[in-house]
C-alpha cells in the first residue's frame, strides 16, 4: 500500500526527472549569466574620479608662455562618487602672472556642484588645497572646479599632483603633465588607477562590519625599502596601510602588526627578522585604523636586496575594561592646532576628569584623531590620578606630521579606570 507522503515524492521526483534536457541547460545558462552580472556589478560598476584641464589660449610674453587654465572633475568609472575629497599640490608653479600672487586670477564655481574649499584663491607652490564635493558625481559628469591664470617657461615639464578619495575607496594619487613647447601647451593625463583585487577588501567593508563571525582584523599594508646600503646600519623600511578591525569582537583593544623579513646575505645563506608593532592608544570594533611605522632590522651583513620578502600578520589585542563607577568626563575639546607657528605636537584633546569617590582613583584616557572620513589616523592615551571628590584636567597630544594635523576633522575620548590606594 502506498502513503501518501510516498506518493507525493514520487510525484515530484518524476516532475524533476521529466524536464526536457533543453529547459535544464537553460536553467543552468540562466544561473549563469546571473552569476555574470553581479560580478560585473560588484567588480567593474565602480568610480573613478579624475581631473581634466584645457590650457586655453596660450600666448607668448617676455619670452615666457602665458595661458588660462580651467580644472574640471570627472568620474571616468562606471558607477557613482559619493562625498568626493580631493587634494591639489603643484610642487614647483602657482596660478599666477608676472609675479603677482594669485588672488585676482583664481575662481572657484559657484555652480552646478557644491563643495567646499578652503576659500583662499591662491593655488600652488607646493602648498596643498583641499577640498569636498557634496554631490554625487555620476558615471561620465563633469564640473568644473575653478579656472585661472598661469606663467610657464618654455620648453619644460609642469605637473599638477592630485589624490582623491570617495565613501568607498581610499585615497588615489593623479597627475595633470603641462608640457611647454615654443608657443603651445601639450596636456597628458596620469590617472589614478583603480586596483581591482587590491580594492576588494575595502569593498566588502559594509558586509564585513554587519558580521560577527572570525574576528581576523582584515588590513592592507605596504613595506618600502628605504636603506640598506650600510650594512652596519641594517634594513630600514618603511610601512604603511589600513587596518579594519571587525565587529566580531565586543571589546576595545589594540591592533598588534607582526613582520617577518626574510632576506638572503650576499654569500646565499637565509636570515629571518622579526618585529612586532602595536598601535597605541585604543580601538574600537568597527574601526578604520591607518597605521604608518618605521622600521630598522639591525645586521653587519650584506644581503641580496632583490630577494626580500615580506611577511605581515594582524591581530588584536582586546583590552578588559574596568568600569569603576563615579569617575567622570565633564568636558573635553579639541584644542586649535598651529602647525605655521609651532609645528610641534601641539595637537591636544583637552578635558576635566571628576572624581565622585572618596578615595584617590587614576583614570586612563584615550583619545582619538579622526579625518574626515572618520578613519582614526592617530591615537594617544595618558594617566591621571584624581583625589577623592576632585577634578582634574588632562591633556592628550598627538604627534602627527604638520600635514597629518591638517587632516585631522574629529575625535573620539573615553577613560579606562582602575582604582588606586592612596597613602
């Protein structure tokens, strides 16, 4: 006798097996091309903001070459940009004529896209000019940004330097090549490059915060070679990247970047170095963390420099925090950094610290400096100890680069306490 459960599969396993072999490879070409177009979308429908300039109406004056030259934005990718930062420089030239400064010949548009700069109309002499897009750039518009008046020699090369940034990228580098002939411009593009595969973790930043599955800090590091030529000085690189610290993990701590250099020496015997970094300062998970370091591998030796190879692991150190209670912030600033006047570590998160025990408590604070699109660039912590029923103010500096200070749009503090037993 048959069930009707027994029934009912034999039913749809017949149903299955009845398709005709046509309608199943449609399926299978069907899956297919699905599979296609997400990749496509995921992997090439991408922005890829650039700068395009005309150098208009060239003319010869005093055996120099004056001209007008307007810069525009543009997304040369597929998909769209979203809160575009850029940053100018030009290392050797201003937009000026005849010696004058800049201010009568730079203008910014006051139309068609919105963003925002520094406001000062001087624009060159390796000074860096930054500025922020509001808009949406879309697939193929173009803006322009702002149009002035350039002096150039003849016959040589001129460069404007540029690196920009979106919501889902990290900051590209581009150039804009003037080449100055007799009595006319030459314009070339080196636009910034977009590394697939490179990029692909940072695209997946979204999906990865949403997790909470392996807590392996995802980064991407470079090393550069920055000395080897005296031997009794030893290896020296440099290293630099982005670390994303996931939201696995429930606790702040410490990003801890391990290296392993290996090297051969000139007489062909292997030797291995190892160092191990920790950030300072605390994390968050959910942090974007740019870590920059240098290093130095001490050796008497020669070494075949072509064959170094570098190993790097992240991990993280979780911190346990201990929350004593009646141990307050009560206030706390970022104080105004002067970096033309005193280009010392003058960047400093300041505050009062109350203490509502009766007895003596230190506190630890951590502070973090934050650019504009919230990535922690630098972080500081200091102690203080705080007598019962007392407030107390604290400072914590950053020692970050005149041109890091600039950069720097937010923070972050909190205090880690422990008590402390006075007498």
């Amino acid at each position: 006798m048959v069930t009707a459960n027994a029934a009912l599969e034999l039913l749809q396993s017949s149903s299955a097996s009845s398709l005709p072999p046509w309608l199943r490879l449609l399926g299978i070409i069907a899956g297919l091309l699905g599979a296609l177009i997400v990749g496509w979308r995921f992997f090439y429908v991408r922005p890829n903001i650039a700068l395009r300039t005309r150098a208009l109406y060239p003319v010869e004056r005093e055996g120099r070459i004056h001209t007008n030259i307007g810069v525009n934005i543009k997304n040369i990718g597929i998909g769209s940009g979203e809160s575009v930062y850029l940053e100018l420089e030009s290392p050797d030239w201003n937009f000026e004529y005849d010696g004058d400064s800049a201010d009568e010949s730079i203008e910014f548009s006051e139309y068609a896209i919105d963003f925002e700069h520094s406001r000062t109309p001087y624009i060159g002499g390796g000074e860096v000019n930054q500025m922020f897009f509001n808009n949406t750039i879309y697939s193929d518009a173009e803006f322009k940004v702002f149009w002035g008046e350039a002096d150039f020699e003849r016959f040589r090369e001129y460069e404007l330097n540029y690196r920009v940034a979106t919501t889902d990228s990290k900051p590209r580098e581009g150039r804009i090549i003037f080449n100055i002939g007799y009595d006319n411009i030459d314009v070339r593009y080196d636009d910034p490059v977009i590394e697939m595969w490179r990029g692909l973790p940072r695209r997946l930043k979204k999906k990865i915060s949403r997790l909470n599955g392996d807590p392996t800090p995802w980064h991407d590091i470079d090393t550069e070679l920055t000395h080897v030529t005296d031997p009794i000085e030893g290896i020296k690189m440099k290293s630099e990247g982005m670390i994303f610290i996931p939201r696995g993990f429930d606790l702040p701590g410490q990003a801890v970047i391990k290296y392993r250099i290996r090297i051969p020496y000139s007489n062909g015997i292997e030797s291995y170095f190892d160092s191990t970094v920790t950030s300072s300062g605390w994390l968050e998970p959910g942090d974007w963390y740019e870590h920059s370091v240098e290093l130095t591998f001490p050796s008497d030796e020669e070494y075949n420099v072509d064959k170094l190879e570098t190993e790097i692991t992240v991990g993280y150190e979780t911190h346990e925090v201990l929350e004593f209670p009646n141990v307050e912030l009560i206030s706390h600033s970022l104080s105004p950094s002067d970096p033309e006047n005193n280009p010392g570590p003058v960047l400093t998160v300041e505050g009062e610290i109350q203490n509502k025990n009766t007895k003596e408590q230190t506190a630890k604070i951590y502070a973090q400096f934050l650019d504009e699109f919230g990535t922690v660039i630098d972080c500081a912590d200091t102690r203080k100890s705080i007598g019962g029923m007392d407030t107390e103010t604290f400072g914590v500096s950053s020692d970050l680069s005149v041109a890091d200070k600039k950069r720097v749009d937010d923070y972050r503090v909190k205090i880690r306490k422990r008590p402390i037993v006075a007498g």
